[in-house]
C-alpha cells in the first residue's frame, strides 16, 4: 500500500514511525512533515488546504490511503473532498469535525442523548450570559463557541472574573470563535484522556492518556498544546474505560450517524472524573498532541488494517493489542513558548538520546539545515520512553533529554508526576 499522511508534528512523526513499521506499507508520503519524518517517509511539499492538489498527487503516486493528523485539514474538508475523488481517508469529514469545532453542538448533542456533561448555556449576547453567571455564582467556566487556540476557556474563580472573560470574548477578543459563548458549571476532580477509533457505525476502545498542559512544573504558567503525556492513566480503570465506550463513545456515534453525520477517525474524549463519575469536557475530533505517541509506543498491534478498516467501515470485531507497560513522553519546547520564541539554534546529542533503551525521539517543530537538526517550532521534540512502570519510564525518558544539547530549549521535569506518586506511595 502507499499512504500519504498529513501534517508535521509530534503526532504525525509518532504515526509515520508506526506506519512506516507496518509489513503493508510500500511507500509513505509525508506533507509537509518534518525532519525526523524525513526517516520514515518522503517528504512532500504539498498544501493540505488546496485539496486539488492533494487529489492529483493521490492519483499520481497511487495512494490507497490518506491519513489525516490534525482537525484544521478535517474541518476544510479534506475528508470529504478525498471520498468525492474516490480517495480513502483517516479521519472526520467536515461536518463531523464539529464535535471539536463548536462546544455549543457538543453539549446540544450530550443534553439531548444523555451524556453526562456540566450543566450548561449558550449565549449569544453578553446581557444573558452575565445574568445567567450572577444567577450561578463562581466558580463557573466560560467558553468560546469555536476554537481559539487554547485561549477559549477562563475558569473563573469570582462572578468578576466570569464577566470580564463574558466582555472579553463578545467584545472580539477571540474574533469570530467568540461570536457565542457557554457557559457551565465548574467541575472538580481528575482530569484524563480516552480515544476511539470509529467508522461511523461503530467504535473500538484505544487506551488512555494523560497531558500535561501548562508550561512549568507543578501545573503552573500558561496553557500550551501539552508539554507531555503518559499512558495509560492510573485513574481509567477498565470498568471506567468500559464507561467511557458505554456512556460516551458508543451513543455518540449512534447520535452522529442518526444526524446524518457520520463519525468516522479518531474520537477523543476529555474526560473530567468527578466524584459522581466520569463527565465530558471535550471531544476532539483527532489523536491528542503528545498524547498520540504515548499510544503509538503501546500499540503492538499493527496500525494500518485499523486505520483501513476506520476509512472503509469495518471496525465490527477487530481488535487491537496493548503493551502493558508506561509509556511516557516529555515535551522539549524553544524557550518562550507558548509566547515568542526564536527558531534555527542546532540541537545535538540526539542518537546519544536515542541509545537509552526503550527510548523513541518524535521530531515536531524541527527542520534539517547543512546536515544539522535545527529547531523550526515551538514545541520541538518528544522525547518518550516505555517502561515496567511509570517510575521507570519517567527515568530512561530523563535520561535521555539529559543527553540531548540544546541550550535554546527547555522542559518540565516533573511528566507523569501523578502515577509516580501513586506508584511511590503504593511501595512506601
Ligand atoms: P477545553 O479547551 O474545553 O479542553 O478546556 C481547557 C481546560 O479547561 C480543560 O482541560 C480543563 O482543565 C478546564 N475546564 C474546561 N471545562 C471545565 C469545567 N467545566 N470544569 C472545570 N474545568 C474545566
Ligand atoms: N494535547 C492536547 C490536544 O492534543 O488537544
């Protein structure tokens, strides 16, 4: 088989290194890619918006299969425009992206099939909304409708800081993703990650993962697009795992399919657990970013008839295998993100890093200049390791950053902290 994938970060590496290991694959196009993608498959120049062009390099290199990493190319529509050319493609069409591209139809579709969510409203103007607010009192959270990169959310301890964030997103703050605002209740508990792969009839269960989304140790400091992960998540047991197909994943699909847009990729599930159960934050509509290379280090099985079978509808009775073990991956960042940061500084050590056992280097933001591995990006390695258990996967993936030279970068040292702690406590 031949198979074009799109996009160019550490997720889209963790799946290039996976398909590329497939005994399937013939030959893997990568657009754009990066420099680490560059080992697994040929890069190509193409743009993933201008679907003509991808359509015409598909029937020119005789692609079978067009993996799609990231929601942008989902909700242009590429999906669609493939499956019109006769093309197979991984992922959501356009109109199914919208579990991830507007909030508002997510918790119009679990309010009106039952899954469990924070209570909510919508609002399109800034009276209502803060009425609603001062009628709920703090904490509350208030979100954007679309997506702003990861600035679409203020959880708001005081009814004060509700409404300015009410202003701030009616006032143009996010542009047109603050046109229409919810507003829900605040949840307390466990933050983690679930996915699924669906092929708009049915659903098979991946694993669990769990991000690390502010910058510095500790959870503190600015959201960013997640600094590391690790899998699987103490928290999701297997009876909260069947929850999660049974209460979340399974009636989606169905409501998806019965609203005529069918689900077809990669379901990702925020999961808030609560002392009252398992609760829906957000759906994504793709693989999370690092939480995909964590899940590609556990997959035994081979990805590529799963990919196939998602694209073409068959998911019925198959099947995947795991590896039990931890997988954990630490974000390398330019330092300054996610503000401004400078690009080109040359990283060194990397197969040094590389040489810890157990240890796999996704490349996100680099590029490769005079035979030199620069970096290109924000975030710019993942540096992910597996292990018996999270302790030791936490060491062999410190071990290895500990080798990588590159003054220009930095990380948090403290991924996983959560299972650590818990295993720690367990042996003391
Ligand atoms: P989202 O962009 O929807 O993933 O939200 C970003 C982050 O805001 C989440 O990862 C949570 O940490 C937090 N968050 C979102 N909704 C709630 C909620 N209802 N209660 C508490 N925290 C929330
Ligand atoms: N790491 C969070 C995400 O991919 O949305």
């Amino acid at each position: 088989m031949n198979i074009l994938l799109i996009g160019s970060g550490g997720r889209e590496h963790a799946l290039a290194w996976k398909i590329a290991a497939s005994p399937l694959v013939e030959r893997l196009y990568c657009a754009p890619g990066n420099a680490g993608m560059a080992r697994d498959g040929e890069l190509v120049a193409l743009d993933p918006a201008d679907h003509g062009a991808v359509i015409a390099f598909c029937r020119a290199r005789k692609i079978d299969l067009v993996v799609v990493g990231p929601e942008g190319p989902m909700g242009e529509g590429i999906v669609d425009a493939l499956a019109a050319a006769g093309i197979k493609a991984f992922g959501a069409r356009r109109a199914a992206a919208r579990l991830e591209t507007s909030k508002g139809f997510t918790k119009d579709l679990c309010r009106k099939y039952g899954i469990p969510t924070a209570a909510y409203e919508r609002f399109a103007a800034a009276v209502p909304a803060k009425d609603y607010v001062r009628a709920k009192g703090a904490p509350i959270v208030v979100k954007a409708d679309g997506l702003a990169a990861g600035k679409g959310v203020v959880v708001a301890q005081t009814v004060a800081e509700a409404e300015a964030a009410i202003d701030m997103m009616f006032g143009g703050g996010l542009g047109d993703a603050g046109a229409e605002v919810v507003i829900e209740e605040f949840l307390d508990g466990e933050e983690a990650s679930f996915f699924a792969l669906c092929d708009g009839e049915t659903a098979i269960p991946l694993v669990s993962a769990q991000d690390h989304k502010r910058v510095f140790d500790g959870d503190r400091g600015p959201n960013t697009g997640g600094m590391g992960a690790y899998s699987p998540v103490p928290i999701m047991t297997p009876a909260m795992e069947r929850r999660a197909m049974d209460e979340f994943v399974l009636p989606t699909v169905a409501a998806m399919k019965e609203m005529g847009m069918p689900f077809t990729g990669v379901l990702y599930l925020g999961l808030m657990i609560t002392a009252s159960g398992p609760k829906l934050i957000e759906y994504n509509v793709r693989f999370g970013d690092p939480e995909c290379q964590v899940l590609m280090l556990r997959l035994m099985s081979d990805i590529v008839p799963a990919l196939l079978a998602s694209a073409q509808g068959q998911l019925r009775n198959f099947d995947l295998r795991w590896f039990p073990d931890t997988a954990l991956t630490v974000v390398m960042a330019s330092k300054g993100y996610p503000g401004s940061y400078g690009k080109g500084s040359v990283i060194e050590g990397l197969d040094e890093a590389a040489a810890v056992a157990d240890v796999e280097i996704f490349h996100a933001g680099t590029a490769e200049k005079d035979g030199r591995i620069v970096a290109n990006g924000g975030r710019v390695l993942n540096v992910c390791a597996l292990g018996k258990s999270a302790v030791e996967a936490q060491r062999r993936a410190y071990e290895a950053v500990d080798r990588i030279r590159w003054p220009e970068g930095f990380c948090r040292r403290d991924i996983g902290w959560r299972a650590v702690a818990r295993e720690q406590t367990r042996i003391t």
